[in-house]
C-alpha cells in the first residue's frame, strides 16, 4: 500500500514538475509581452486576459493540491462589479481591477517561485522512484558501457566493475526505500509552497477598512433582498390564501342556517386552504432557517440538503463542533446555491461535498464530474461570494472545460459543543 503511495507521488510528482516549468514559462513570457504591448495600447486588452489565463493555472494548482495531498489554498479574489462596462472600455476597466487585485501579485509572484523551486519540489518525489532504476540497469550490465567510455559516478558510488555496479544497486535501493517512505510528504511539500505564495497572509489596515466597507454594503443589501422576498412569499401566498380563507368562513356564517350542505363544503375547502397556508408558512419558515439546521447543526442539514438533490451526493463531514449560528445559516445556504447550480448547469453525475475544520477556518468543498466551465462572475457565484463575505469568508472556484468544477469555501469561525465523531456517505 505505501509502495502504491509513493509510485503514485512519483507520477503525480513529474507530471507537476512539468506543468510546473512549462506553464510558468508560457504565462510569464505572456505577461511580459503584453505587458511591453501597454506601451501601444494593445497590452490594455491583452493583458486581462493573461491575468484570466494565470488565475486559470493557480485554480488549477488549488484543485490538485486538495485533490492529491489535502492542502487547501483559497483564491480571495476581489469579485468583479455586477456593472461593469462591457467592450474596449469594459476590458480597460477590467484590468484597472485586476491591478488592484492583490492576489493577481501573488499570482505573479508565484510563477516565478514556481519555475524554480516549484520544479524542484515536484521533481523530487519522481527522482526518488526514478533514478534507482539505473543503478539496477548498472548492475544487470550497463557498468560495462560507462567504464569502457571512461569512469563513472553513480551517486557517490563511483562505477568501475561488477562489484560496484552491485553497490550501485544498493545505493539505488537506499534511494528507492527512502521515496517510498517520504514521497507524499514531498509531494504535500509542494502544495505548501505554493500555498505559503498563493494564500493570502493578511491584510493592511487599508485593504481591510475597504473589504470591510464593501461586505457591510453586501451584508445590508442581502437583507433587505431577504426581506423583499418574505414579503412577496407572504402576499402572494399565505395571505391570499388566509383572505380566502376568511371569505369562505364569512360565507359560512351566511349559509350555516339556510344550506347546511353547502355550508359543509365550504367547511371542508375552508380546512383545505388552511393546511396549504400551513405547509407555505412552513416552507417560508424552513427557506429562512431551516429547523434541522437549528437543531442538529450544519452538518445534518448539509446531509438533509443532499437527500433531496437528483443526482448522487457522496458527503464527507468531519466537525468537532458547532459553529455560531450566522456562520452556519451562510454556509448552509452558500451549499444549497451551488448544489443547485451544479443540478441546474453541470449536467453532472455525481458530487461530493466535504465539509471539516482546519486551522480556525470552516472549509467547504463542493465537486462535481460535470462538464465545467463556470462562470466565477456569474450573478449565483458572486452572490455567495458576498453572502460570504459578511463573515470575511473566500470563494474560490476551478472550472475548466471539460470539468471538473470545484468550488471551495472557507469561513474564519470558532466552535462550540465539542464532538469526536465524524461521518461520510453516499445520497
């Protein structure tokens, strides 16, 4: 089984290594070109592109870190204006907002962290599966090519006959238990670095005074978007049926002596109309905080959630706790949006959602098998993005043609009602 382990971080390791060094590459020598191209005005639609096409390759490195070694790397992107200008302008007003960006820095700045010690990093682990295998090819025989055209070094075995060719097999089997005992820390190793450059480590006073202006200005449209739909829920629905529900009492009242049958049947659809004003008064109630969720916290709500989605939910939770009640009716709700975005738009077979707590952060996972291509601007992304927000949380979403989609949430909270248990399962 760790011999499986290892070969896979070997694998994984060299395809990286490449992706690494050939990626970096292409995008800085990208970024570099349009950026020379500003100077004739070109670069201005260029270069937000560019910077698409690096937050594409960072997303890309997010999905494979959680995917292949558990390492969580949000995105923190500032959101794009719902206004923004479309065309030339547009696009000019598009990169004024991608300069802005810090993460597009760290972005940047990881390129060039990732062409080198990125590369080294990943390499390592395929080195140590890899470069045994030409010990033994010297000892089967080899060793007679490299003494013939001159003296050889194998590591520190220096080749000159069968006896040390034997040695370097040994050294290469030292080589070789070594990866299969180390290489997914190695690997793991790769995804901090890049997490240590990609993941936002703080903000100053400045940045934090504008996010802070700009999810109290989200936090106090949510709401009163929130409170316009209770209303419209509550006259379109439960009213109307209360008024008519009234209006069948008065006719009874009017009936009762004269025409007892009548009267009965209105008795009954008077009884009818009260259970559908109940059941709406209910699923109001429910859309607001939904009891499960009240009563036996996030992570029964989230299976409950997933019960009632047509397609296949393999859900994994592992909370200690609970956490406040806000944070939990954001994530709730946050999962409820974008399980519906996948059953609307991914034509998915199967997701999984993950849900656990690390480092003081509620961490969120939703992935699908669909055919990607989501739209991290779209109205239903950004939304949850600011309902997020509130709570200085992060969305981050990785959706390449052809999918997988992942989308990752993360929530700075502390929890309460201490637990041990964890649990998974298949919807």
């Amino acid at each position: 089984m760790r011999f499986r382990q290892a070969a896979v971080a070997a694998l994984r390791g060299l395809a990286l290594a490449v992706f690494s060094l050939g990626g970096s590459i292409v995008f800085i020598v990208l970024t570099i070109v349009s950026s020379v191209l500003m100077v004739i005005g070109i670069g201005a639609f260029t270069t937000p592109l560019v910077l698409q096409g690096v937050r594409w390759f960072a997303n890309v490195r997010r999905v494979l870190a959680a995917e292949w070694s558990d390492v969580r790397i949000p995105a923190a992107y500032r959101p794009f204006p719902a206004d923004m200008r479309t065309g030339a302008a547009g696009q000019i007003e598009k990169l004024g907002y991608m300069k802005s960006d810090p993460a597009t820095w760290r972005d940047l700045r990881w390129l060039f962290v990732d062409m080198i010690a990125g590369f080294v990093t990943a390499l390592l682990p395929a080195a140590l599966f890899l470069y045994p295998l030409e010990g033994y090819a010297i000892a089967i025989g080899l060793w007679r090519v490299y003494t013939d055209s001159g003296s050889y070094w194998f590591g520190p075995v220096h080749v000159t006959g069968q006896w040390s060719a034997l040695g370097a097999a040994l050294f290469g089997t030292a080589l070789l238990a070594v990866g299969v005992r180390v290489n997914p820390t190695l690997l793991r190793l790769h995804f901090l670095l890049t997490k240590s450059v990609l993941a936002p480590a703080g903000l100053d006073l400045h940045e934090r005074v504008e996010q802070l202006t700009r999810t109290r200005h989200d936090a106090v449209d949510t709401s009163a978007a929130e409170l316009r739909r209770i209303e419209r829920d509550l006259h379109d629905g439960a009213q109307a049926r209360l008024v008519a529900m009234g209006m069948s009492l008065g006719a009874i009242e009017a009936l009762i002596g004269n025409d007892p049958e009548k009267a009965k049947e209105l008795v009954a659809k008077a009884r009818s109309e009260s259970v559908d004003a109940l059941a709406e008064l209910r699923d109001l109630v429910r859309g607001i905080h939904p009891p499960v969720l009240a009563e036996r916290g996030l992570g029964d709500a989230a299976r409950a959630l997933a019960l009632r989605m047509p397609v296949r939910v393999e859900v994994n939770i592992d909370l200690p706790g609970r956490a406040p009640a806000s944070v939990e009716t954001a994530a709730y709700f946050a999962i409820s949006e974008v399980l519906t975005n996948v059953v609307k738009h991914a034509g998915a077979e199967r997701i999984w959602l993950d849900i656990d707590y690390q480092d003081r952060m509620l961490q969120i996972t939703v992935t699908d098998n669909g055919r990607g291509g989501a739209d991290p601007s779209g109205s239903g992304l950004t939304g949850i993005e600011r309902r997020l927000g509130t709570f200085d949380g992060v969305l981050a979403v990785s959706s390449p043609e052809g999918g997988p989609t992942m989308v990752t949430m993360e929530i700075p909270c502390a929890l309460s009602w201490p637990k041990t248990s964890s649990s998974s399962g298949t919807v």
